[in-house]
C-alpha cells in the first residue's frame, strides 16, 4: 500500500511512522511530506530511509492513504480534495471532527462508522482516551453524566510543547532563572495551567468543549451530559483524567473492574494496596489506556464511580487511532486498487 503521511516532521508525525512499522501496516512505499524548509532531507524509518518531500497535491497522486498530522487550516484546504482523488484519508486536526458526513472513529467504540468512507477524522487525544473506557460502562450500565478533569501533557501542544518544558526545566534547575513560555499561557515547569486553547462564550474551553461535543458523537449518545475541566500539567506525553460518572442502571466497583478489565484498548491497573494505579510513568509508550482508582461515587449512590486514566497521548490519543483507522479502512483501499 502506498502511504503518506503528511506532517511528518512533528511529534504526532514521527510517531506515526513509527506505529506504521511497529503494527506491520502493509507499506509498500512510503512518502513523508513536511514544510519546505524540510524537504529534501533523508530519515530512517521502518520500511527504510526516505527523503521528505514538500507537499503538493500533484505530488500526493497515486497514494492510497494519507495519514495527517497537519493543522485544521490544510486540512480543510486539502483532506476532502485528497479523498475525491480516490485516496484514504486520516485526519488528525480537528477541522472535520464535528462534520456530519465525517465518521469521528475510535475503533474500539464505533469502528463500523468506517464504512465505505474515504475520509474519517480522528478524535481529539483526551476524548480518544477517554471514551475507550467510557463506552464499555455505558454499554453495560448506561450513562446519564460524565465529570471529567484531564491533566494534559506537553506533548499536547507537540514537539514545540516538549522542547519548551524541557527547555524551560533546565532553565530553572540548572541555571537558576525564572522559566520562561512562549507555547504555553504561562511557564509550565513547577505549575500547573488551567487553560488548554480558547475561552469560549460559556466559560469553558474549546478543548473542553471538544471532549463533550466529540464524545457524544462517538458514542452515538447526542444527548449525554459532560462537563470537562482540562488542565495542562509538566510532564511529556500522558495524559491523566480523573472521571466521575452517573449511570442509569446501578453499578459497583467490582463489576466495573470486570467490565473495563474485559474492554479492548483498556488495562486494569488497580491495586491501591500495593500502589499500583495508572501514572504517566507507567503509561509512556503503551498502546493501551490504563483504568484504576475504581471506586464507588457517594454523591451519586449505587448509580455512580469514580475512575482514573492514564493513557499516552502520542499513541491512543493520536497516531495509534489514525493507524487503527487506517486498518479498518485496509478492505476499502483494496477493493479501489483491484477496480483500477
């Protein structure tokens, strides 16, 4: 299968690549597309070194599948326009999440939305993260309100949101200055930041919002009550969210930790007695969210819980769904190469 991924130089880029070998995606060639002042260096991939390339859409022909790490801008300039072309395309922006001819897919929760559709956007991170364990519960006990707070890292603002807490980390240990911020609302070393993308007319923030109005979607449930608090935190690339939930039929602990333990794309990680609970030290790098700190909610009696995840946000919340997308989407792409 011929493959590009556009964007290829950024933190979401790279790891997608790295997902692709890493899955045994059936790459046949690769092509790397990033800025101007990119193309024409070399990298070592997986499937071998390729040289990066400036994105035209003449140069996109012939592909099967676009995978997009770029910003909503391109997105809306080119995603549509690369699937009328007949190629596969995955977009990771959010410029066509909320679009109704657009399937908002994370394989584990509606991975039948795919369909025929050469064109599927990928979720938000946070809202990829959580709904892999949301669904599940609502599948078995239904869902009436969901309280979320996320604890959101670097990574989330990309490569420049890593550099500049690293950056700014040294900054303030090594050389005894105050850390600085140019990516960030403030400097994220020692702090955390109540304040992830816009204020919208309602107090909350457009990352906020895209947890409720993406989960809903996902879930097929337009209609759920969420409310989302989303906080930026220094550490790398997990994302942390504490989530409480009201159900419609009762539930317990016990049958939640049997539901989650048997969902796909969730690990149990619950052994408060031996401290072991989600954490982004544990969760770097695993494909799987980690579910722990189940326990029973009082506020909302037999029909509430409360849950921690963790779940890394270059992975689930980004290149691993784009891919496990791309997988769905495999029988499609076949079919159009075999009719010519």
């Amino acid at each position: 299968m011929r493959v590009g991924v556009i964007g290829a130089t950024g933190a979401v880029g790279k790891e997608l690549v790295a997902v692709l070998g890493k899955r045994s995606f059936p790459v046949t060639e690769l092509r790397l597309f990033a800025s101007t002042r990119s193309a024409g260096t070399r990298t070592h991939t997986p499937f071998g070194e390729v040289a990066i390339e400036a994105f035209t859409p003449e140069a996109a022909r012939g592909l099967d599948l676009a995978l997009l790490a770029v910003s909503g801008d391109f997105a809306k300039a080119h995603a549509r326009a690369l699937a009328e072309q007949g190629i596969a395309v995955v977009d990771n922006s959010s410029a066509l999440r909320l679009e109704a001819d657009v399937p908002l897919v994370v394989p584990e929760v509606n991975a039948g939305a795919i369909g025929a559709h050469r064109l599927i956007a990928n979720p938000n991170c946070t809202t990829a993260i959580l709904v892999v364990a949301l669904e599940p519960l609502r599948k078995a006990f239904g869902l009436k309100r969901v309280i979320v707070s996320t604890y959101q890292a670097a990574s989330g603002a990309g490569a420049e949101g890593m550099a500049e807490l690293e950056r700014e980390t040294r900054r303030a240990l090594l050389e005894g200055q105050s850390a600085g911020h140019e990516v960030f609302a403030h400097p994220l070393p020692f702090n955390v930041i109540p304040h992830i993308d816009s204020f919208q007319p309602n107090g909350y923030t457009r990352e906020e919002m895209k947890v409720v109005w993406e989960s809903r979607k996902i879930m097929g449930q337009p209609d759920l009550l969420i409310s989302c608090t989303a906080v930026r935190i220094p550490t790398f690339r997990v994302h942390g969210e504490a989530v409480t939930i009201e159900t419609e039929r009762p539930i317990t602990a016990e049958a939640a930790r049997e539901i989650l333990a048997a969902a796909p794309g969730v690990v149990v990680v619950d052994e408060p007695g031996a401290n072991r609970y989600p954490m982004p030290l544990t969760a770097t790098g695993r494909d799987d969210v980690e579910a722990g700190r189940i326990r029973a909610n009082p506020v909302f009696g037999d029909h509430g819980l409360d849950f921690f995840l963790c779940g890394d946000q270059l992975l689930k919340g980004a290149a691993l769904n784009a891919v496990q997308i791309a997988e769905g989407m495999r029988a499609g792409i076949e079919e159009r190469r075999r009719a010519g």
